[in-house]
C-alpha cells in the first residue's frame, strides 16, 4: 500500500514534532513549514497526498492558504489542525473544500482517522 | 326870546368866503325852494314826513349822524331840508324875519318837524315858529346847558351838551398854579355872553387868587392891545367866535394867534383851543349828541309829546388838552388830571418806529438764537468727534495691541482696515494700504474653501468662521482661526465684516499631537491585546494541546491509571479551550479569518446570549477587502456600542446594520431606549464618546452621535476603505493572528 505524502503547515515547532512522531509510522511527513506562503509554494513543489494546515498561519492565514491550495491543486487532501472551536470557522473550512477538521488536543487516533479517510475520499 | 345870533358849531366852521348878506340868504332861500318843490310832490306820494333842519352852520358830518339816528328808528320816509343859518347877522332882528317869512313862503306846507341846531336856532325856531309854522315840535341838539337850562321850552325838547365852563377853569388852574390873572376874551352875541356868565361864576370861586379880566368885543386893533397889555402870569379863556362870513381886517383867529403865542390859551371849544395853538378844554362827544337828538326826534315823529320827552343832558364829555400846546408851555402829562386826553402826541422813538425796532429786534434775536444754535450744535459736533476720536483711539490701541489680526470690510466686501499686528504678521509693507488683502498670504490649498466662505459671507451677510493657512513674514505657513461678525449702520443696514484671526498652529499641533498619541494608545492598545492572545494561542494553548495529546497516549498504554489520565486530561483540553476564548476574546480570530460582516455577526450573537437581549444584525453590499485596521476599528465600535446601550439604555432590543460600498463601509448601531444628552455626555468625557470618535478618525472615518432623551440612540460611524497600494499611512496592517 502506498504511503500518504503529508506536508504540513505550523508554525510551532514543537507541534511539527509531535505530529513527525506520531505520523511517520503510517505516513510520509515530507515537510513542515511555518507559513501560509511557504505552504502554497512548497506544497505546488512538493505535490504531497495532504496537507495538515493550522488555521492561524503568518502571512496568509490557513483558511487563505487552504483557499489557494484548493484552487491551484483541486485533487490536493486538506486537513484542518487547530485550536479554534468556531462553528463558523469550521463551515468556512468545509465549504472550500476541506477533507477534515481536527482539533489540536485530539489529534490522536482522531487525526490518524481523519488522514485515512480524506485519502480514500474521492477527488 | 333876546336877540339870536348865528353860532359857529363845535366841531368845525365853515370858512368859505361868503357873499353879501342879502344875496346869501336869498340863495340859501331859493335852494330850500328848489329843494322843496321836488320833495313834497315826491314824500307825498309815499306818506313822508318832512324836517326842517336850522342848521347854525352845524357841520355836515354831525347832521349826517343825526339823519341816520332818525332813519334807523322809523319806519316811514323822512326828508330833511336843511336851512344855513348865516350866524354874524343872526342877531339882526330884519334878518330874522325876513328868513322866516322866505321859508313860510318857500314852505307852504307845514314840516313834520323843526330841528334846531345850537342855541341861536334854537332860539329862532321858538321864536318864529307860532309865526311860521304852528304847532310844529322842535328838536334840538348841541344846545348849551347854559340856554337849555335856562327856560322851559314848550314843545320843544332835545339835547343839552355841557357848557365846559367849570372844568376848563379848574384844568386852567391846575395846569398853571402860579396864574394871577385869567382873561376871558369873547364877543357880545346872546349865545356868548352866556358863556362869559358862566366863567365869571366859576371864576368867582377863585377870586382870593386870580383876577378876571374879561375882553370883550369883535376882534379888533383894540382888542390886540388889551391882549398885549395883559400882565405875566395870565391864562387866556378865548370864548370869541370866528364868523367866516364876516368881512374884518383883523379876525377871531388872528386875535387867537396873537394869544396863544403870549399866553396859556383855554376853550370852551374844542376846535379853537385844539387846533389853533390853544391847550384845551371841557369839551361833549358830538357824535354821540348827534344820534341822540335823533333818537329824540325820532321819537316825536312818531307821535310823541315834546313835552313829555325830558331834555337829555350829555354825561360823557371829556377834558381834551393839545400836546403840542403843552410842550410849548413846558407842561409834564404827569401833571394832568386823571382821564385827560392828550391829542396830537407827539409819537416817540419808539412810537414812530415801532414796528421797524420790533422787526429789528426780531431779526437780531432770531440771529441771535441761530447763533447760538450754530454754536451749540458746534459745542456738540466737537464733543461728538471728540467722543469719536476718542473711541477711534481706544478701538485703534486695542486693535493693535491685542494678539488678533483684526480686520474690516465693506458690505462689498473690500478690506477698509487691517490692524498693525496683521501687518507684523504677514510682513507686508503699511504703504501698500487696504489693497494688502489677505488672499496673497493664504496658502494655495485653503485659497478656494477660504473664497467661498467669504463670498457666501458677504451674500448670506451671516457669522462665520474658517481655518486656514497664512503665511506669515519669514515664510512658514501658520494655521490661522477666523472669526468673522457682521457689522450693521446706524440705521440698520449692513455694513461689512469686523473679523479677527489667532494663530491656532500650536494648538492645532497639540491637538494632532494628542490625536496622535490618542490613536497610538488605541493602536498600541490592540497591539498588546493582539500579542497577549497570540502569546495565550501560541504558546499556551499549542503546549497544552501538546500535553493533551501526550496524556492521551499514556492513557493508552498505561496499566490501570488510564481513568486518572484520562481525567487529567479532560481538564487539561477544558484549559485549553478556556484560554482559546480569552485569546479570541482579546482579539476576534474571526475577524481575520471570516472578515468583518461575519466577525460581527457572530458577536452579536454571542453578546446576545451573554447578556441576554436581542441584537438584531443585518449586512449588506459589504466588501470582501476591508483593511484589518479599519475591520478592527468598526468591530471595537460595534462592541463598544452595544456595552454602553445594553448599560444606559434600559431597553433589551437593538439593531446592528453593516451596509458596503464601493468605497465606503457605514456602521449603524442603535436603540431605541432611554436616550442621553449627546453634549453633556461629551463634556463629562465618557470613555466611549471619546474612544469611538477616536478609533474612528484613526482610519479617517467620521463618526456621529444623534440622541434624544426618551427616544433612543444611534451611532453611525462611516470608514473609507483604502486599496491595499492607498493605504492610510497611519493604517497598519495585522500580520500575524492567533488561529
């Protein structure tokens, strides 16, 4: 089974290094970068299967990135990884194009979950 | 009846030369003919009554009235024949009668009436009047007292005029009291000697005093040398009467002449003391004999008795004295008796010239009065412009010395006056004059707005004021505060402008100074809160998401202790998610990720629940690209307004609209509760009046307040929404925001 190509998107260093420990096993984390514009670069460079995207990124924010992301690489997973609980935010996500929305402090089993269903989801 | 004689009358003589005697009274019959034959058949055809008048040569004037007397008090015709007596002759028995055998002739018919004038016709008329025509009552006028009194007159009556004689003695006397002799000069006429009778009585009183030498006789050499040989002393009584138709080398008036030139001269008569050098005497009022004899007349015409009708006796006769007579003989009026009327006066200065030395007076009073007029309103101009000047002075050391440029212009609205501190200012030179306007002085980007102000002044002739930039004289533009008032005529009209400018440029820099700092303090403000969010995200919240995870993974692969993890763990994500909404709370997340129209409307919703009212929001037409400062600014209004409305307001619904345009974004948050007074509020600085504004103006929006007590409160805030290339130097944009 092919490994899903992850690059991910915070700029906390300390999150990049969990989420290296806990999808490395499963998956591929090819990058990690700290800003929305690096993300959209990277991510056109790299064509990874899913990106993980904090929504509070400098630069452009992670629902912007996301927005660009979607427009430039339609087939492109995303996945949202984030603090914030609003409701409205979370439709936002969804509605442009969102494969998921995880929560920081669940992202156990719950993000593992949400990563092997976005990459069977169809394009 | 003695011996009649032809009396001159009292008032005037006839001194017409007359012809000889006999031809005299034959022409004076045959006129009385002539007269009669036309009057008869005329009067008898109308019932007339016919008088025949013995005039004594009693003037026309005094016959006249009494005819007039006569007409005014009957009501049938009368016709007067008037008869002359020819006076010298009158005591010439063949004369009598031959005159009244001509008018028994001439007058076949009996007259009416005999009117008789003075005493020699009186005595004529009764005398000849059984002879001529009986039974014919006579009337008489100008009879002496003397004659009238003397007898009873059987059917005659008339009036009776004092003699004078008593009077004119004592006036005589009283006039001259050193008189040792009066002399009485007089003819021997019947009518004459009774007068001489009657001043010999009142001289009788005076006999201890005086002595009367009486001159009697028609005037004559001799008679001149009796005058002439009079003593000092003496006071003439000269009773002779002049005849005219007499004939004599020497005449009563020559003898008169003679007299009054040597001595004091009295009368009996008027017209000889009076007119002829005499002094004067006792005389009647011979108007009033006149109409009276006529009323008498009138009376008997009319059926009366004669006898029945008393004699009337004068009473208002009147002493009568020649001024010039007096001056001659150096008397003073003062010395006369009360009620003495002085003839002939001499008229004063002042008499004489009257009238010119009142007009003169008048026009000198009048010039007077203008002149003081003149000097008065002189007095007063001087006062008035010195009361100006004065003023002028004050306003012109008060307008100079005050920090103002002050100025004036007419109601065209051309500069009449620009104060010394003006001049200073701008640096321009005094001889320049009023052309030196300001427009040179005004910076080119005020000129236009400073030019319609002014010209819109000068229309609407309202108060104004504007600010503007002036240079001044080394060059730099200063910010200058112009108040302008209209200034009005005396009568109301406008005049033109009074204004006055202060050099506002360090207040205008400190109050953009304070607005700098204001704004600095709100940015800095949301800097920090921004920071302390990002700073509660970040870092507090990646970390315990972090331990969140972990604990979660050692949950998993502990023995036993997973419920005591699991736990600890719930409480760890319940810190984190408690500090994730103080982080949004210090600043919207959503804001950054949803835009403005959803930031806010999920605050309404929020503050909705929290404080339990209805918030009503709507959004229209609100663009996608509105900066995060100008974002911020309306979000911190919006909650800002709702925290004062949901505090003041005392009501629980309100309504927040967020309408977009091309180039603007509107705010409106209103109530529709209690309501403040907008000014009071503001100068009781609440927070939020002055924050709002502030955060406002900080992206060059504008903001306002409209409040009525009672009735609610809305407050609109209006933000401009710069490309991100036109960006408001003062905009700074947000870069980083925590997620």
């Amino acid at each position: 089974m092919k490994r899903t190509t992850i690059l991910v998107a915070d700029d906390h260093p300390m999150i990049c290094a969990a989420l290296r420990k806990m999808l490395e096993p499963a998956h591929d984390l090819i990058g990690c970068v700290g800003d929305g514009r690096a993300l959209v670069r990277s991510a056109l460079a790299m064509k990874p299967d899913l990106v993980l995207v904090d929504l509070g990124l400098p630069g452009l924010n992670g629902l912007e990135a996301g927005r660009e992301l979607k427009k430039l690489m339609p087939g492109l997973k995303l996945i949202f990884l984030t603090m914030n609980r609003d409701p409205d935010i979370v439709r936002e996500a969804f509605r442009i194009g969102a494969s998921g929305y995880v929560l920081k402090d669940l992202m156990g089993e719950e993000l593992l979950t949400a990563i092997h269903d976005a990459v069977r989801q169809p394009v | 009846m003695g011996n009649p004689r032809g009396q001159a009358p009292y008032d005037s003589f006839p001194r017409l030369a007359a012809g000889a005697c006999a031809i005299r009274v034959w022409l004076i019959i045959l006129a009385v003919l002539a007269g009669l034959a036309a009057g008869p058949r005329a009067v008898a055809q109308q019932n007339a009554k016919n008088v025949l008048v013995l005039s004594g040569g009693r003037g026309r004037d005094s016959l006249n009235q009494m005819e007039s007397s006569v007409r005014a008090r009957v009501t049938f015709p009368v016709n007067f024949s008037i008869v002359d007596l020819d006076n010298p002759r009158f005591d010439e028995r063949s004369y009598q009668d031959n005159l009244a055998e001509a008018l028994q002739a001439a007058y076949g018919k009996k007259p009416d009436l005999l009117f008789a004038c003075m005493d020699p016709s009186l005595r004529f008329a009764v005398e000849y009047r059984d002879e001529t025509f009986p039974g014919v009552p006579i009337v008489f006028m100008s009879v002496s007292t003397l004659l009238a009194d003397k007898q009873k007159w059987p059917g005659a009556t008339g009036v009776a005029v004092p003699s004078g004689a008593k009077q004119t003695v004592d006036l005589a006397l009283r006039l001259h009291p050193d008189t040792t002799t009066v002399a009485v000069i007089t003819s021997d006429s019947d009518n004459e000697k009774d007068y001489l009778a009657a001043v010999h009585s009142e001289l009788l009183r005076h006999q201890d005093k005086v002595e009367e030498i009486d001159i009697v006789g028609p005037p004559s050499g001799r008679m001149l040398e009796r005058v002439a040989a009079l003593p000092a002393h003496t006071v003439v009584l000269f009773q002779l009467i002049p005849h005219d138709s007499e004939q004599r080398a020497i005449e009563a008036y020559d003898v008169l002449a003679t007299v009054t030139q040597h001595f004091p001269t009295y009368s009996v008569f008027g017209h000889l003391a009076l007119d002829h050098g005499g002094i004067g005497g006792f005389f009647y009022d011979s108007k009033d004999d006149a109409v009276r004899a006529g009323e008498i007349a009138a009376r008997v015409m009319s059926g009366e008795r004669p006898d029945k009708i008393p004699i009337l006796h004068l009473s208002n006769s009147q002493m009568r004295v020649d001024s010039r007579a007096l001056r001659r003989w150096n008397i003073s009026e003062s010395a006369l008796p009360a009620g003495v009327v002085v003839l002939n006066r001499e008229l004063t200065l002042w008499e004489r010239y009257r009238g010119y030395v009142l007009a003169a007076i008048f026009v000198i009073v009048a010039q007077a009065l203008l002149i003081a007029a003149l000097l008065w309103q002189r007095a007063r101009k001087r006062k008035a412009e010195a009361v100006l000047r004065e003023s002028e002075e004050r306003f012109r050391l008060l307008a100079n010395t005050t920090p103002a440029l002050i100025w004036m212009c007419d109601a065209e609205g051309r500069t009449t006056y620009l104060n010394e501190r003006r001049f200073a200012f701008t640096g321009s030179d005094q001889n320049a004059g009023y052309g030196d306007t300001w427009m040179a002085y005004i910076h080119p980007d005020d000129l236009p707005a400073v030019n319609e102000a002014f010209s819109n002044a000068v229309k609407t002739r309202q108060s104004y004021t504007k600010e503007f930039r002036l240079r001044r004289s080394d060059g730099t533009y200063r910010w200058m505060f112009d108040v302008a008032s209209p200034r009005l005529n005396d009568d109301g009209t406008f005049a033109g402008f009074i204004g006055s400018a202060i050099d506002i440029t360090d207040q205008k820099l400190a109050r953009q100074a304070l607005q700098r700092l204001s704004g600095q303090l709100i940015k800095a403000q949301e800097k920090e809160r921004t920071r302390i969010a990002r700073e509660l995200h970040d870092d507090i919240c990646q970390r315990l998401a972090l331990l969140s995870v972990e604990l979660g993974q050692a949950s998993r692969s502990s023995n036993g202790a997973s419920g005591r993890l699991d736990e600890i763990r719930k409480h760890c994500t319940d810190i984190a998610s408690d500090v994730q909404a103080l982080s949004h709370r210090l600043h919207s997340s959503k804001l950054d990720f949803l835009g403005i129209a959803a930031a806010l409307k999920g605050f309404c919703d929020e503050f909705s629940r929290q404080h339990e009212v209805t918030v009503a929001f709507t959004d229209r037409d609100v663009p996608g690209n509105v900066p995060q400062d100008t974002a911020q600014c309306l979000f911190r209004v919006t909650q800002e307004a709702l925290h004062n409305a949901v505090k003041y307001s005392k009501t629980r619904n309100f309504a927040v609209e967020l309408t977009g345009s091309p180039n603007e974004v509107r705010l409106e948050v209103k109530d529709w509760g209690a309501g403040f007074d907008v000014e009071a509020a503001r100068r009781n600085h609440g927070l939020g009046l002055v924050s709002m504004p502030e955060r406002v103006h900080l992206v060059h929006g504008r903001f306002s307040i409209e409040s009525i007590p009672g009735e609610g409160t809305k407050i609109v805030a209006v933000v401009p929404i710069f490309a991100a290339d036109e960006a408001s130097p003062d905009a700074e944009t947000v870069t980083k925001t925590p997620s």
